[in-house]
C-alpha cells in the first residue's frame, strides 16, 4: 500500500502540466493580456536591478535571439 501510494507520488511529477483552456470571453483575454504584461514588467525591473554577472541573470534575463555578451 505504501509502495502503491509512493510510486502515484513520483509519477504524479512526471505528468504534464495540467491543461489550461483557452479564454471565451473578450472579458477573459483582456485579462490574460493584462497578466503577461504585469509578468514581463516585473521581470525587466528585476532583471534591470539584478547583478549581470549570474548564473541567476542568465537564466531569468535572457530571451531566445538575444546578442551574445
């Protein structure tokens, strides 16, 4: 039973996010809109405040396309 128990835990880690649909409603995007941007706001003012020498601002900092420092 505890085997049982122990092996759905693991494998509940291993299964893809849960599916998230799409908005129905203009109401509904606007809103979805509205948090991407809050999101990117707040990660370019930690990134412009965060020392850029990293392993941290590597990973939070950069997009894909980005010059190479």
């Amino acid at each position: 039973m505890v085997l049982l128990a122990l092996t759905a835990t693991t494998l509940a880690g291993c299964l893809p996010p849960a599916y998230e649909a799409e908005p129905a409603s203009v109401y509904q995007w606007q809103r979805r809109q509205d948090d991407i941007q809050r999101r990117e706001t707040e990660r370019v003012r930690l990134c412009a405040i965060m020392n850029k020498d990293t392993d941290r601002y590597e990973r939070d900092c950069t997009r894909p396309g980005d010059p190479v420092r």
